[in-house]
C-alpha cells in the first residue's frame, strides 16, 4: 500500500516545552487513522504542522509526497481540513457557502454548484440547502462542513475534535458517513479525537498520543496483543453436570486439563463449577465442545476482548 503521509522525527517547542516529541508515522492511503490522546497531547500541533501551518523545530513531514514545509499551498490543494469549530458566513445558505468555497478552489461555477449539490445530498442536508448557514444546528454545521471540505475532491480529510457539542444520533450518522466516505472514495481520514469509543468505531488503526509522544500504534488486536501478552480475550463461564448427573461427569481436575490442552489457551482455573481462562483469540466454541464432552452444560458463559478503553488505561497506568 502507498504511503499518503510520512512523518519522521517530527518535534515542535514552545520554549523549553514540547508539543510534539520526536514523532514517527505513516498513514496508508484509504486508511482511517485514529490520532487519539487527552486534551493538549500534542495532537492539533501535529495537524497544523502536516497543513503547512506552523513549521517543525525538527524532523520532516510529507503529505502525498510533499513536503508542507516548502509547498503549503501544493498540500492544502491536497488536503481537505474540518476544524472542530467550522466557520461559515451566516448570512449565506448552506448551498451558497459550499458554492464560494469551490470558487475560492478555482473550481468553476457549474461544476461548484453540481458538486454543491452532490455533497449535500451525500452529508444528508439537501433539504436544509437554502436555509441560512447561521440556522444551523451544531450538527448540521459540522456536516456542511465536512462537504465544504470534500468540495476540492481532496486525497487527504484531516478531522480535528469534529463531533464536540453534537447529540449522540448526529455523532453516530457523522461517523458512519465518515466510514463511507472512505470506503466508498479511497479518501484517507486522519481523525483526532479523545473520545475513545469514537474512535474505536471508525478507524482502522490507532495512535496513542501523549504529551507530544505516540506511546503505541495499531489496529485494537495489535494494540492488545502488546498490552495483554497475547492473551486479549477473557472467557468466563459456570457448568452443571448434564441433566443434573455427576456420575457420567468428569472431575472439575480433569476438565482443567482437558480445557488446557485446547490451542491459544494461556491460564485457565476452575473453582466452584465457575472457570475463567486467557487465549489469544476467541475459542469459546472449541471450550464448549470440551466442556460438553466431559459430561458438563454451561448455565453462562461471557467473553471479554480488551477494547480501547482498557488499552488506554492501560498505558496511563
């Protein structure tokens, strides 16, 4: 896969203080990446070097293989930008603000106004097009202003903290038309957010970032994988004899053995007809058949893969 951006070595000071601390990177094209990290991480410094917007202390950066330091404008043509604050005039209609944009892009004017029309549609605003921006609700606005970010039919959308202040049904449409955006287009995403459950929806691979510095990187397996010593699923589950008779049930020691013997089981404990164990990867199907085969039913069984949210408390800790 192509690279779409490249970061290597890339650090910002304010001062003594480092915003962004020796950064590496790569972000595959089609890819949706999520920059995730608390509030003042380092992750808007980041974005606002890759625009060409502030210059780097040190290291480099390129965005579809150009630098943002030499050719700012070469990369804004490239790059589609959705503040967490959209700007719009508000005495213009949706409509009339996306078609100014587009002329802003030398884009001419039916071609503006078919693509106008076009995003409106795909963001789920058509029917708000002629209502005056400054009418918009907080959502309504961030998805005029996802549209006003693809109008330039960019390569690259980088999203900075874009659903603060929507309701949770206006997040979960803007999300699901990010995915598709993406699937659909090839259009790389660039999402940074400190809502975690946020980002674990949407994207394909995570950085974690942490005053200036990306702690870890990868898909959530990965990322578990690193964090849990392989073992990122958890079983737990309680057995009765089959139609209540022991007899023709083997001993729990036996079933521990049994259960351990399974592949990509790593601990595995019984006590009390009530087992936990550790694995690799999700094998509830395979602890059934043996637990069946010994002479046992389940009255429950639960399974828990480590999510985000165990990821990051995990490395604060």
């Amino acid at each position: 896969m192509e690279n779409v951006i490249e970061i290597e070595g890339l650090t910002k000071k304010y001062g003594q203080y480092k915003a962004v601390n020796n950064l590496d990177l790569t972000i595959e094209r089609g890819e949706v990446f999520g920059l995730l990290g608390p509030n003042g991480a380092g992750k808007s410094t980041t974005i606002l070097m890759l625009l060409g917007l502030t210059e780097p202390d040190e290291g480099s950066a390129r965005v579809c293989g150009i630098d943002p330091v030499q050719f700012p404008i070469r990369v804004k043509k490239k790059v589609g930008y959705l503040p967490e604050d959209v700007g719009f005039y508000d005495d213009l209609s949706g409509f009339d603000n996306l078609v100014f944009t587009a002329r802003l892009n030398n884009i001419p004017q039916d071609i503006a106004e078919m693509r106008a029309h076009e995003l409106l549609e795909k963001v789920g605003l058509e029917r708000e097009k002629d209502k005056m921006a400054g009418k918009y609700s907080r959502g309504m606005r961030q998805r005029l202003g996802l549209a006003d970010v693809l109008i330039k039919e960019p390569e690259v959308i980088i999203l900075d903290e874009p659903t603060l202040g929507i309701d949770p049904a206006g997040v979960k449409a803007f999300l699901q038309l990010i995915v598709k955006l993406s699937r659909e287009d090839g259009i790389t995403v660039l999402f940074s957010s400190h809502h975690l459950y946020q980002v674990q929806q949407v994207c394909d691979r995570v950085g974690i970032f942490v005053e200036g510095k990306l702690l870890a990187k990868g898909n959530i397996g990965e990322l578990s994988r690193q964090l849990f010593s392989s073992n990122s699923h958890v079983i737990e589950g309680g057995i009765e004899p089959l139609n209540g008779n022991s007899s023709k049930a083997v001993s729990l020691e036996d079933l521990n053995n049994r259960v351990k013997k399974i592949p990509g089981v790593a601990k595995v404990s019984f006590e009390n007809r009530r087992f936990v164990l550790e694995a690799e990867s999700d094998i509830a199907h395979l602890v059934s058949a043996v637990i069946a085969e010994a002479g046992y039913g389940l009255s429950y069984l639960s399974k828990k893969e480590y999510g985000l949210d165990d990821i990051y408390s995990r490395y604060f800790q």
